[in-house]
C-alpha cells in the first residue's frame, strides 16, 4: 500500500501548473527571492514542505518551520523593498485544516480555528502573512484538497482503484473539502487581479462530499468499483498523526468567492473527476 495515499495539497506542483499556465508568471527559489520581489506586481507564496508523511516530532517541526519559515522571508522581502518597487499584492496559501477536523459541524471563513497541531501551523502561516506592510493587499487561500490528474490526491489514489484497492478510508463519514486545481488556480489569478479580493478565502469547491461518495464517485468516473474500506488503524500505523487529514476531515464552503461572484468551473466532485480522469 502506498505510503503517500493521500497527499494533502502538493503546493510545488501547483506552482509550476500555475507558471506553465500563466506567462507572466515566474517561479523563484529562495535565493533570488529578495531579488525577484522588488518589481514584481504581485507575489504568490505556495511554498511548503508536504503534509502527508509521517509525523515525527522532527517532522512536525519542519512542516512549521518550513511554512513559517519561508512565508516570513516572502513578507520580509516585500517589506523591504522600496516603495516604488513594492508588490502591491500578497496571495498566501494556508489549508482548510486552520478549521480543525469535524463530522458533523461546517466550518467558513468566520469559523475559529481549530485545536490541533495542523491548526496551529495554519495559525502561525497566516500570522506570519499578516505581518505584510499593510498598502499591501493580502489575501490567504485557504487551500482544500486538490484534484489534479499529475499529482496529488489523485495521483496516489486512482492506482490504488485500477487494483480494486481503492475505498473509503475509516467510516467514510468524513468530509472531503476538494477543489479542481483549475479552479485554485482560477480563484489565485483572480486574487491577483481584483482588489476586491482581500483577506481570507476558502480555495474550496461549493459542494463538498463525504469521502464515502468521493471513493463511489471516482469508483464510477474510472468504471470500477469502490472497494472495501481502508481500515482507519491502518492508516494511522502507515502514517502516523499524518492520517488524521484523511481519517477525519472537514465541511468547508467558499463562501466569500462565492459572494465575489466567483465561477466555479467545477462545481460537483463527479464533473471534476471525470474530467481528470478522462484527460
Ligand atoms: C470558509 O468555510 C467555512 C466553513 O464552511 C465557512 O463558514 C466560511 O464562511 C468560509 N469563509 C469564506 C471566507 O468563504
Ligand atoms: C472584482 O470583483 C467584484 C466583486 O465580484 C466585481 O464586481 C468586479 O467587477 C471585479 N472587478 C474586475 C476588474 O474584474
């Protein structure tokens, strides 16, 4: 069984998606940060190391450090850059895990954080966000799980169905905030663009499904059944606390892109996956 069965969002990926989609855009590793900030329009920041490992102390502390870290050098960077070549705009990424996991109850942009340790790594990345000089427009992606064909969710669990291995993972009750990457993509271009875009929005589909459906829907979209379910214990031997994203999750609705008039290319989880799998 694959270790990595489902990897929260790989934020690299998106990033060189988003580059290849969008000319003008261009991708800077830490060194030449500095240097690319001063004069540049706007800045994304999607940089991370990945979520969905096992969780040992020292890994814990690199998933901080590693949003904290890199998110503090970005507003850093462009606080220090003269005025006239200062970015006007901050798109930030953080996760829908800032929300904390529930079954039952549906969590929005107003929703407190939750408890646990992924909320407070989302806490301090949207801390250290703010700490952008305040002429600058901030807005925090609160980024769900994302579908995409080449990587991601996607990319560990549709093997996993052609073996007929594929299913829910636990009781399958829980919630599956996803979103096509099209749609991230689409809603952090027009972050970018629209000043009327600021603060936080949740980068999530407006239908969210249980991961039951999530399993039947993909199940259809491949035309295989959805199997047994993954047992939750072994999920968490694999994974650790990493399984928590995927034992339990979260209702989450995109309320305020919503309200921004926002469109969603897709709306219902089985139009996205027959559209990735079908590509
Ligand atoms: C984000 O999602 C939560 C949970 O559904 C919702 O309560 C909140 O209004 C949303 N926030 C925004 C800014 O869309
Ligand atoms: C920005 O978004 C607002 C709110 O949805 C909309 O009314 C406005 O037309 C948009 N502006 C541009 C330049 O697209």
């Amino acid at each position: 069984m694959s270790m990595h069965f489902l990897c929260y969002h790989c934020l690299l990926e998106n990033l060189y998606f988003l580059a290849a989609a969008y000319p003008g855009i261009e991708i800077a590793e830490e060194a030449q940060w500095a240097d690319l900030i001063q004069g540049s329009t706007a800045v994304i920041n999607l940089a991370g190391n990945p979520i969905s490992t096992r969780w040992s102390p020292e890994v814990k502390a690199e998933i901080m450090k590693s949003r904290v870290d890199a998110t503090s050098k970005v507003v850093e960077a462009i606080n220090a850059a003269p005025q006239e070549l200062r970015p006007s705009v901050l798109v930030s990424a953080t996760a829908i895990g800032f929300y904390g996991t529930s079954e039952t109850q549906t969590f929005d942009e107003l929703s407190p954080s939750g408890a646990d340790y992924l909320s407070r790594v989302c806490r301090e990345w949207e801390s250290t966000a703010q700490k952008v000089d305040s002429d600058v427009r901030l807005v925090l992606v609160r980024i769900g799980i994302v579908l995409e064909s080449d990587g991601g969710a996607l990319a560990q669990m549709i093997p996993l169905f052609k073996l007929y291995a594929g299913g829910p993972i636990g009781s399958g009750k829980q919630w599956f905030s996803w979103v096509h990457r099209d749609d991230l993509v689409g809603l952090i271009m027009e972050a970018l663009k629209n000043s009327s875009y600021r603060g936080v929005i949740n980068g999530t589909a407006p239908n969210p499904v249980r991961f039951s459906e999530m399993c039947d829907q993909l199940g259809a979209a491949l035309g295989r059944p959805s199997w047994l379910p993954v047992p939750a214990f072994m999920l968490q031997a694999l994974l650790g606390e990493g399984a928590q994203l995927v034992v339990n999750g979260q209702r989450v609705i995109p309320k305020k892109a919503l309200e921004l008039g926002f469109k969603f290319k897709y709306k219902y989880v089985s139009d996205a996956l027959k559209a990735i799998v079908s590509s």
